[in-house]
C-alpha cells in the first residue's frame, strides 16, 4: 500500500473556541471529524449545525467519494 502523509484541516468555532479537525487518508479514502461542535445560542435554548455543516461541504469538495452524505 502506497504510504502518503493525511491531510489535516483545523476549523475554528470563533464563538466557543473550539477547533475541530477534519482528517483525510487518500490512500484508504477515510474521513475523521474530530471534535465537531453544534451551534448553540445561550438566549434561546436553540440548536443549529451550520458550523458542522461548512465542515461535511469541505469533506465533499476533497472526498468526492460516493458513500459521503
């Protein structure tokens, strides 16, 4: 098997400062989130993902791979 280094990319949460990481091995074509962080708004209660949601549209423009959804 072919050895190349993963890629790592680091996604800042400017409102908790929290850094996920995303991780890829285009050799076994995997995908790693680490740490991926849900927005929360504290006067609201409310959850949402558009932060997590930025992250899994860059894992589609590296890993075009079809099992990714």
């Amino acid at each position: 098997m072919e050895k190349k280094d993963p890629i790592v990319n680091a996604f800042l949460h400017e409102s908790s400062s929290t850094i996920s990481y995303l991780v890829v091995d285009e050799v076994t074509k995997s995908v790693a989130l680490i740490d991926p962080v849900a927005d929360y708004d504290i006067s609201t209660g409310k959850m949402a993902h558009s932060f997590s949601d930025k992250i899994v549209n860059k894992i589609r423009s590296i890993c075009p791979y079809p099992y990714i959804s």
